[in-house]
C-alpha cells in the first residue's frame, strides 16, 4: 500500500524538484511541469489508475464468496499485473549509465550486452512457453499436446521444462517429441517460427556486432598508444611521464570506449526485475 501512495505523491513533486536542462539548473514550475507533460505523466498516471483498480478489485474479492474471485490464479493474475510498474525503471536510464561508466571496463560492458541478450532470449522463450502450455491445458479436448506426450497429470516442474523445451527448439536447428495437435496450437506454432526468424538472427547479429564492436575498440587503443609511444621516443621524453599520462588518461579512454559500445545496463535491469517477478509470482 505504500507503494501506491509513494508513486501518486510522485507526481505533484515533479513540480518541485529542478532538472538538468542544457547544463542550467530548471527549478521554474511551469517549465517542469510542460516538460513533465511531454515525458512520463501519461505513464505515471496509467500506473496510479491500474494500482487503484487492482486495489478496489482486491478488496471486491476479498469480501465476495465467489470462487471465480478469490481464486488463487485470479489472485495472481492481478499481481502479475503490477509489472507495469517496471515502466518506471526507465527513468533511472541516465543515472544508471553515468554509475557504470565509471565502475565498469570496456569487457565488463561486453558481457553485459551478451547478457542481456541471452535474458531476453530466455524472457521470451518464457513467455512463449508459458503460452504454448496455456493453449495445451485451456482445453477439455484430449487432442492436445500435453494429452499426446501423457504430461496431462504431471507436476509443475515437468510440465514447465516440456513447455519451455518446446519454445527453444523453435529458435534454434533442433528436435523434439512435442508437436501441436489442433488447429489453435498449430496456428499458435506458426507464428512462433516467423517470429523465431527475426529474433534469432537478431541475437546471434547482436553478438556479432559487440565483439566487432571490442575488437575495433581494442584496435583504436593501441593504435593511440603506439601514436603516443613514438611521440615520446622521438622527443626523448622519459618513459615515467609516459606512463603517468598512461594513467591520467586511462578514465577518459574508458569513457570513450564505452559509449562507442553502447549501454545495456537499462536492459539488464529490467530483465532481470522482469524474471525475479515471474519467480516471485
């Protein structure tokens, strides 16, 4: 409950608080609150409203003897819900870049962005999976594909591992036993491919584009301090002040080195908030 009243109080403290804008500080109300405006109140309202209506529907379950309403999947359905709230993280994009320029190296970015690809991958592969098993057990039919590999009864555990068994083998050249039954999951099924096609070869040309990305980095960075070398050499400069420009230097290279490699921190981020919530549910 806190954290509705937090984020509706939010809002009027827009006009309170200054921003940075073309290096000058912005403290006039009118000017924050036309750039607020244009920026996050639609989203912040929207996320106040959906905490109002998930309150007001908590509440009517709570107090209603239907069981259609104080089912545990309805329950979890409204939680689920509150991962709209997750929007909010993008504000935090600027903060989150300056922090780790400074305590991240060029390689620590470079796992980040494979990272962070490799959790989008499974984030979609989740839900996906989550789907193709909903489309499977939606149904009293027995021409299904949960009925045809006999999981019908199974637990959690397996069921989820068959589910997301399936959705990875449509992004990549393997087999399986798992095949769809009926028009819904093989029309579902076909859709997956296409969008297979676009997001494997968008993850495997993301990978790609990183690691031409550090070797090109890596390329410039020695050819500058082969530049810097020689310029010392040939003046006969000693090679303490060589080092010690070396490392005077050193945050402003990294510094340019990341942003030549981009930041996937916000990414990052939210993914994982993204996978703790679908644990936590």
């Amino acid at each position: 409950m806190a954290t509705q009243y937090r984020e509706a109080m939010d809002i009027p403290l827009h006009l309170v608080f200054g921003v940075q804008l073309r290096g000058s500080l912005e403290m006039r109300p009118s000017k924050l609150w036309s750039l607020y405006v244009r920026s996050w109140l639609a989203v912040d309202l929207l996320i106040v409203l959906l905490d109002v209506a998930l309150i007001l529907l908590e509440r009517m379950s709570s107090g209603q003897s239907n069981g259609a309403f104080r089912s545990a999947r309805f329950l979890r359905s409204l939680r689920l819900l509150r991962l709209f709230r997750l929007v909010r993280v993008a504000k935090l994009q600027r903060e989150l870049s300056l922090v780790a320029s400074r305590f991240l190296s060029t390689y620590a970015f470079m796992v980040m962005k494979i990272v962070g690809a490799l959790l989008m991958m499974l984030a979609i592969n989740h839900i996906i999976g989550c789907c193709w098993f909903g489309i499977g057990s939606g149904t009293d039919s027995d021409n299904t594909w949960i009925h045809r590999i006999g999981i019908e009864d199974a637990d959690f555990g397996t069921s989820y591992v068959c589910s997301i068994h399936w959705a990875l083998t449509q992004f990549t050249p393997s087999t399986n036993n798992i095949a769809p039954e009926n028009g819904i999951e093989r029309f579902f099924a076909i859709w997956v491919i296409l969008l297979a096609m676009g997001v494997y070869s968008s993850f495997i040309g993301s990978i790609s584009s990183t690691v031409n990305s550090l070797r090109a980095v890596r390329g410039e960075k020695i050819k500058q301090q082969s530049k810097l070398l020689q310029f010392f050499i040939e003046r006969n400069l000693s090679l303490d002040l060589y080092g010690l420009l070396l490392l005077l230097l050193r945050p402003f290279v990294a510094k340019a080195q990341l942003k030549q490699l981009g930041h996937p921190t916000l990414t990052t981020l939210l993914l994982l908030l993204l996978l703790l919530s679908f644990i936590v549910a």
